[in-house]
C-alpha cells in the first residue's frame, strides 16, 4: 500500500486546465468525472442544497466509504437545479467548463432549463457528456435506467451464474462504470478533435450500448453459427482449461487453454503424455471434453497447497492466480511495489486506502491530488470567485 498520504498534491496529470462540471449523480455520471479528476482535470461537482449526491450515504459497514473514492478529486458547489437561481449559477459555470457531464433521464437537463444544444451555443467549445440507459435517441430513450438494467440488455446478466440458477450480478456497478468509461474515452476523443476544429461537441454513451461493447463475438456467434451464449458458471464454454479448481486449503485460478501452456500445465502436473492425449491435443478437443478435463485437473489439485500449486505454475509459466480479497490485496508485496492501492487523508476518516488511478503515464502521472468534499457545497465560493470572478450569490 502507497505510504504517502495524498501524495499527489500539487502534481499536475495530463488534464491539467480542463474545467469539468459534473451535475450528475450516485455511479455513471460521477464515476466519469472522477476518471477525469485523476487525470488532472479540475472537476466542479454540483450539490443539491440540503442532501447532495445519494453517494455518500453509500458504500456497506458502520461507516460509509464510498464517496471518498468517486468523489475524489473535486470541488463540491452547491445548487438547486430545480430553481432559475441555481439553474443560473450553473449555467454560468458550464459557460467556462470544457466538459459538461450528466446521467439524468433524457428530457430532464432540457426541463431545467439547462438544454446542452443551447448550452454549446453559448459555449461552442463545451463537450457535453450524457450518459443514460437507452441514449437520448429511440424507443426506449425516456424510460428509467440503472447499470443493472443496462447490464441485462446488453447481454451481460444473462451468461453470469450457474446455468441451473437465475442470472448472477457481478458484484460491482460494471454497466454504470462502463458507460462512465466510455463516456471519458468519448470526452477525450473530443478534446483532441477539438483542437483541429475549435469545436465541442455532444456524447451519448449508454449503459446497454456500453455493456455491448465488452460482450465479444456474442452477436456474431448467435447471427452466423447459431450459437448463443449460456451462464456457464466459472468456466467458459469451450475454452479449456481455464477455471478455478479445489486446493486442499483454498482455490486457485488456471488459466491454460493454449496449446503451449496445456503442455507446460501438464508437465507440472507430472502428466507430459496428457498433452497428446487426442482428448487434450488441440483447442477444440479440449473444449469437446472440458468437464472430463476440469475433473481431472481438480483431482490433482487438491492434493496441493495453493502456495504449492502456485510455486509450480510459476515454474512452468503457467498463468494462474490467487482469488484475492481487500485483506489479501492490502497484504500482497505487488500491489505494495507497485502502489496500487494508495492512503488519501480524509478530513473525516482520516487515512483511508483505495485504488491507485490508473492507467499510468510516464510523464504527467495521475494522482489523486485532494480528497472527497466533506461537506455540500464546502467549496462553493472559491470555485465562484476563482471561474466566474465573484462571489457566492
């Protein structure tokens, strides 16, 4: 774990003087804005008086933790978007922003008085980053839509699990945090265009569409070959072996479906014949007989340790891993090395670990540079003061 406490304070990242407001709210929307916060934007993030982002009553145990990670980086103003005081005070921010981002239901921004076509107007060189659940276009646009919806339409719910249960969830926010994802690609694809052109221009990234994305060749596989994809629990059909299997004191990820690797896998196993095996031969014969196979491997590994089934796949250059926890991420010497997990000194929990940006640039690095706002809009008259050259009104 990183031993310096906030320690990219005063460092800029490759974002340095872009202006972002952030209006929306919970995981697409702020998940984006803190993706360009880590990058060196500077990110303004608006508050509805009195209750602020839902975010920060979030996360599981006695006190909530998640807000310091998503909303890390910013500065929190404050503003009812539902009057044209507020509507006003963050219409004149977005006049000096570079990136505008929200993740209300289409039609909403427009009934504020906050219309995004208007707001490039006034501001030509403004990118504006919508994210929704269906896109601001089609039959579906105007309906309700959170990640876990996004993930069922976009086929990803619907292969997680054990074929004989319901669909699993993954256990994280992935449509929100897709969708934010690509969002952020979207945003810096703009600002790179708009260098040539001088212009800004609108993103309609979904939470289904982003789900799509990721999903391989599920389309293809179904439209050419008639082939659809099934919860398959933790293997995947026809790609063996690669899957975790049973230690005597734990489990153990193996991933060794390549022709080279299966024959290295085997040579660990004290089975080199296995390789030639015309059951194991070749990638389609493992994938015809993956449950024999699967068999056979678990049989073999719980006889081992997982430190003794580990010491032999890194022996062999097998790729293999441990199923890591908080706890065991926080103990292991790699993530240490590496930083991955940084303290930000919180001005409420005190130090708290989380997540390294990523990924890392060699010259103007991420950082996380301040913590989340403690309070509502605690930031509220510097921001006004140092974009908009007054006061809070």
């Amino acid at each position: 774990m990183g031993d310096g406490t906030n320690a990219g304070a005063g460092r800029q990242g490759a974002l340095a003087g872009i202006r972002v407001v952030e209006l929306g709210q919970l995981i697409a929307g702020p998940f984006c804005g803190q993706l360009l916060g880590d990058m060196g934007a500077e990110v303004v993030k608006i508050e509805a008086p009195g209750t602020g982002d839902p975010m920060r009553d979030w996360g599981q145990g006695k006190t909530p933790t998640w807000w310091r990670v998503i909303a890390r980086n910013k500065y929190s103003v404050e503003a009812d978007m539902r009057s044209a005081e507020g509507q006003d005070r963050v219409r004149r921010l977005i006049a000096k922003a570079d990136i505008l981002i929200e993740n209300f239901r289409p039609g909403t921004l427009e009934r504020w008085n906050l219309d995004p076509a208007e707001l490039c107007r006034q501001n030509p060189r403004l990118i504006v980053v919508r994210v929704s659940g269906y896109g601001q276009t089609g039959p579906y646009a105007g309906r309700a839509g959170f990640g876990g919806i996004g993930e069922a339409m976009g086929g990803w719910r619907g292969i997680v699990g054990d074929p004989d249960r319901p669909p699993s969830r993954m256990g994280v926010s992935i449509g929100d945090t897709l969708a934010a994802t690509y969002g952020c690609m979207g945003a810096l694809a703009a600002l790179n265009e708009r260098q040539h052109s001088g212009k800004g221009q609108i993103i309609d990234a979904t939470l289904y569409e982003s789900v799509l994305q990721v999903m391989e060749s599920m389309v293809p596989e179904w439209a050419i070959n008639g082939h659809k994809r099934r919860r398959s629990g933790s293997k995947l059909d026809g790609i063996a072996p690669s899957n975790v299997y049973p230690c005597s004191d734990g489990e153990y990820l193996i991933g060794a479906n390549q022709d080279a690797v299966f024959g290295r896998l085997c040579d660990a196993m004290g089975r080199p014949e296995m390789a030639k095996d015309p059951r194991y031969a070749d990638h389609l014969s493992r994938g015809r007989n993956q449950d024999e196979l699967d068999t056979l491997i678990g049989k073999w590994t719980r006889g081992l340790t997982v430190a003794e089934l580990e010491a032999l796949m890194i022996e062999h250059a097998v790729p293999a891993g441990r199923i890591f926890d908080a706890e065991t991420m926080l103990a292991d010497p790699h993530f240490a090395a590496r930083q991955s997990i940084v303290t930000v000194d919180d001005p409420v929990l005190g130090p708290v670990p989380m997540q390294a940006p990523v990924p890392r640039l060699s010259r103007t690095p991420s950082a996380i540079r301040r913590p989340a706002p403690a309070r509502i809009g605690q930031d509220t008259d510097e921001v006004l003061r140092r974009w908009l050259g007054d006061a809070a009104d």
